[in-house]
C-alpha cells in the first residue's frame, strides 16, 4: 500500500500509527467537550455579526471543525468560524448574496489546497507582523461597531456596511436607547469577566449566556432574542449542495476568495505555531493549509461558513488535556449532538447577550499591547502599521492585505539595498599583506549583500566610478548570498564595459548558488574569468 509523505501525511494518522488507547481517548472526549462549551456560543456569536443565521454558525464549527482536526497538520488544532472572517463575510453577502458566500468559500478551499501543495504555507510566515497586526486590529473595530446596535438595543433601521455610514445611523437613532437591553449586555459582560477572574477554566461564555437568557425569560424583559430575529431557524445538518459557480459569479467573488484564503491560511499558520510552542511538537504546514481547504470546501457543500484554526479554543483545547486530533473531531461531535438535541433553545439567547461576548472577542483581536509596541518603532513600521489599520477600518479587508503587503515588500527592499554596497580600494582587501602586493593597474572590489533588482542601480552607479584605465578588474562576490536576473545584468554590464576598455575581469570567492545562478547565463559572461579566491586572481594578473 502506497504511502503518504510525511510532509502531507494528516497528524491523525500520525498518532494512530504511534497507538491510540482509552487513556487518550478519555483525555481527547474531556477536551471536546470543554471546547464545544466554549464553541458553540462563539460559533452562534459570530455567523450573526457576519450576516448569516445562528445555525450556519454551528454549521460550520461541525462540519469544517470536524475536518480540520481530521485532515490537518496539527495535533490538537481546532477549527471553525473566527473574527477574522466577519468583515469578509458580511461584505460578500451585501453584494452576492449568501450564494455568493458559498462560491467564494469553496473556491477559496481548492485554492488553500493547491497553496498546501505548492509550499506556500512556508511563505505565509513572511507576512510581517505591522501587517497582521494592522489588519487584525482593524477587524476588532469594526466587529466591535456592528454590535452597538444589539447592545444598546439601537432601533437604527438598515445600518450601512461602512464604518462611517454605521456610525452615522447609530447617532441618528441614539434616542431609541434600549435600558432593557443595556442592562442585559452589561451583566452578560460584567459575567463573563467576573468568571475569568474568578476561574478562568469555568466555561465563561456558555454560563453568561444561559444567564442571561433565564434572566430575560422570567423577568419578561423586552429584550430581542435570537429566535425573534431568526423565526424560522432550523436545528439540525443541512443536506449537502454544490452552490452555482457560473462564470460571472466566479469573476465576482474570486478576489473575495483569495482574501478568505489569505485569512484561514495566516490564522490557521499562527494559531499551529501557538499549539507547537504550548505542546512541543511540529506541525506540518502544507498538509494543514490542505486540511484547511478540505474542510472550508466541504463547509461550503452543507451551507456553512469559511472556517479556520482558531487561536483561542485551540490553546482551550490544549489547557483541557487534548493529546491528539481526535479531541478536536470530538469537539465537532459534540456540538451536533447539542445542535440535535437542544438546538430550539437557541432561540431563547438574548442579542445583547451574544453582542457583548462579541465585544470581549473584539478586545482580545486587537492586540493593543503589540499594536502600542509597533507605535514606537521606526517611521516605516508606524506608516505600515496604521495604513493596514485605516484602509482595514475604512476601505476595504481585500484592499488593506494588498497595499500592507506590497508597502511591506518595497520598504523591505529598500533596506536591502541600503545594506548592499559596494567596498572599493582598500575596503576591499582586508589583508595587508595582499593589498600592499596589488600590481600595477588592477583594481579590486567587493560586493557586499544581494545583487537583486532594489539594489541594481546602487551597484551600476558604484561600479561605474572605476578609474582610469585598468588592466584588470577584480570582482569578489564572497559576501554575496543571492543574486537575482537584475544582479546577473549589472555583472553583465560591467563585465562588457571593463572588456571595451580593453580589461580583464576576474569574478573570485563566489558562493555556490551564486555561481549555479550565472552558470545557467554562462554566454552573457563570455571574456569574464572565474577563480576560486582572491589570491589566485592576483597570481593571474602578476
């Protein structure tokens, strides 16, 4: 039987294959079960602030929380709808429609797997952290914004996806203020971190909830419960449905589903990295981005909503006892039986009650210590920074990803060429003895940094200063650990304007994958000698 390799190989095989007895399956149930509690008023918490039903929520927590944990390179990752998709979501279906929603997911889910098996999950790490933090921090604000009006009980009518336009509505209806509903969120928030402080392992978000609904119900509050706004939710599985995938509706939302993606690869990376750092072990990046897009293709089919490893009920997980996969397959287990058995008491959960757990979701996505630490970096860090904040708070996610990213590259190539030079005369030469025997008419320089396309004209300008006319011209590349198609053409460059002055050029001390790389355009260097070191080429040129 062909085997996988272990690159791809799901961490649930893994530990099968190592033994799997009662002692971990006991550990893996508590562990679920834990996880479910705090999952599943999180899952409704969040499909609400997105634009969906309650159910998709829970949906999505089953069926992709089920295989990410199945399929995925992590041992104890747990997976399922997070804030980082809130914005996306609920801008996707404002202009799609939930259709569009389903399009966009289970496109992005092929994408993630072609992005597992193309290695990208390496590259994700280079996303520098003013980025993350930006945008993140920018998605806090605005789930924080979309829930004033549940938890001031705001009578606002249809209030704008826009951050301003939002805002604007609220102030319009800040007469509609409900004490009721106020009063309702406050002690559903002042709960929720009374029990942390109190005991952080005490399922804090279930017992508000449940709080408050009993509160709401005996005390006859005229206070907006789920079941009032979703009349008609259903409480159990969906049959699976392949959602219509035309051409126009492909090109409209394929941006949207690059930046899902995006998301659920950064988000389910980071969150890996937090599970390996608390459990000791590795995760294998390419086969969770393929775990990832499985599962966000198969959340798609049975109408739920992009998911991803979350950070918070993974270390939950892991604090609970979770020793392999198996504890997040059963987290998903037990939010179906609870979706089954109990799902019609949803309806009793009040609106404040899930706005004020999204509040406290919002404060902990915002990172304000890294964010004020970043503040005090310098001038380029700050501009990244608070440009991914702004464009995320008030543009647009897809367009805050795409200038962070591209800003962070330029101001990184900058640096770059800032640390490339090149040493002329006696920088060149470190040892006296060979500087003081320099014949006659050869001049020796050495490159330092990578020769690539930001430092090109750095290079020209500084190798275009050679003097006079000399019989030879010494490159050394030893301090050179990359070289671009942009570097191979100012050596080209120098090598044919040294020749014209009737010079030789001698490259010395090149690193091997330097040479691999001009020995592939090998013709372009007709004239140009190569030789092991500095000494060899002043033998040379005596």
């Amino acid at each position: 039987m062909m085997r996988l390799p272990l690159a791809f190989t799901p961490k649930l095989v893994t530990v099968l294959r190592e033994g799997y007895g009662p002692a971990r399956l006991r550990a893996d149930l508590v562990a679920g079960l834990t996880v479910a509690i705090v999952a599943l008023p999180l899952s409704m918490a969040l499909a609400i602030a997105s634009g969906a039903s309650p159910d998709r929520g829970l949906v999505t927590a089953i069926i992709a929380g089920f295989l990410i944990s199945a399929l995925g390179g992590s041992r104890v990752q747990v997976g399922g709808p997070t804030g980082a998709f809130v914005v996306v979501i609920a801008g996707v279906i404002a202009r799609h429609g939930y259709d569009g929603l389903l399009a966009a997911t289970l496109m992005a889910g092929v994408i993630l797997i072609v992005a597992g098996y193309a290695g990208v999950g390496r590259l994700m790490r280079y996303v520098p952290m003013p980025v993350v933090t930006g945008f993140t921090a920018g998605i806090a604000v605005i789930i924080a914004s979309g829930e004033v009006g549940d938890f001031l009980g705001l009578h606002a009518g249809r209030v704008p996806a826009e951050f301003i336009g939002k805002w604007a509505a609220y102030a319009g209806a800040v007469g509609t203020i409900s004490p009721a509903t106020v009063g309702v969120g406050l002690g559903t928030l002042a709960l929720i971190l009374g029990l942390r402080r109190i005991n952080p392992r005490l399922p804090g978000y279930l017992i508000a909830i449940v709080a408050a609904g009993l509160g709401v119900a005996l005390l006859h509050l005229p206070v907006e419960t789920v079941g009032q706004r979703f009349p008609a939710m259903p409480t159990g599985l969906p049959l699976p449905h392949v959602p219509h995938l035309g051409l126009g509706i492909v090109r409209d939302v394929l941006p949207s589903a690059f930046t899902i993606a995006f998301l659920a690869g950064i988000e389910a990376l980071l969150s890996a990295v937090v599970a390996d750092g608390m459990t000791g072990f590795r995760h294998r990046s390419g086969q969770e981005l393929v775990g990832q897009g499985v599962a966000n293709m198969a959340s798609a089919l049975f109408g739920g909503l992009p998911a991803t490893g979350a950070i918070a009920r993974t270390a939950t997980n892991i604090r609970a006892g979770a020793q392999t996969p198996v504890a997040g397959m059963a987290h998903a287990g037990f939010l179906l039986v609870i979706l089954l058995v109990a799902g019609k008491l949803v309806a009793y959960v009040p609106m404040p009650a899930l706005a004020a757990i999204l509040l406290i979701v919002a404060w902990g996505m915002s990172e304000i210590e890294r964010f004020r630490a970043l503040l005090r970096m310098d001038a380029g860090e700050r501009a990244l920074l608070l440009l991914t904040f702004a464009l995320t708070v008030f543009v647009d996610l897809t367009v805050a990803i795409g200038v962070g990213v591209t800003l962070a590259s330029l101001l990184f190539m900058a640096r770059m060429s800032e640390a490339t030079g090149v040493l002329e005369d006696d920088d060149s030469v470190e040892d006296p003895d060979q500087r003081a025997a320099l014949p006659p008419g050869v001049e020796v320089f050495r490159i330092a940094g990578p020769m690539f396309f930001g430092a090109a004209s750095e290079m020209v300008e500084a190798l275009g200063r050679i003097g006079g006319n000399p019989r030879a011209v010494i490159l050394r590349l030893d301090r050179v650990p990359y070289i671009d198609s942009s570097g191979v053409h100012v050596l080209e460059t120098v090598v044919r304007r040294a020749r014209e002055r009737g010079a030789r050029v001698i490259l010395c001390d090149m690193p091997r994958p330097v040479w691999a790389t001009l020995a592939r355009t090998r013709p372009r260097f007709a004239g140009a000698e190569r030789v092991a070191s500095l000494a060899a080429a002043l033998r040379r040129v005596a």
